[in-house]
C-alpha cells in the first residue's frame, strides 16, 4: 500500500525543516519505499507504511 497523499505532504525532513528558508520537502520513492531529502542529501525508509522520520535511522543518499 502506498502513502497517502495527505500524509506525504504533512511530512517533512526533520533536519531540513528547522533550517530557514527550506521546506523540509521530501521526494516519495514508492517502488524504494523510500522518502529522499535532497536538500541535505537523507533518506527515510519506510515501513509497514510508516515513514521513519528519525535523523538518527536516516541513510546517506549516495549508499543507497
Ligand atoms: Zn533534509
């Protein structure tokens, strides 16, 4: 099942979203399960359809 429209667009990357000026917006990768911040370069991984918005749990964009 993928994400909901409504919660995709509540979420946001929890380090991004406290810098000024950024949004915290986060690309929905449904085929990766994944949400990617490309502002500083995390992704969130998803599961049982729930986003882990944790910065902690978060992998560096150019591993994955
Ligand atoms: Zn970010």
């Amino acid at each position: 099942m993928a994400l909901s429209k409504d919660l995709l667009e509540i979420l946001a990357c929890p380090k991004c979203v406290r810098e000024p000026g950024c949004t915290g917006e986060l690309e929905y990768r449904e085929a990766q399960n994944q949400l990617v911040c490309h502002h500083c370069g995390l992704i969130y991984r998803i599961e049982d359809d729930i986003p882990i918005m944790l910065i902690d749990e978060a992998l560096p964009l150019e591993k994955a």
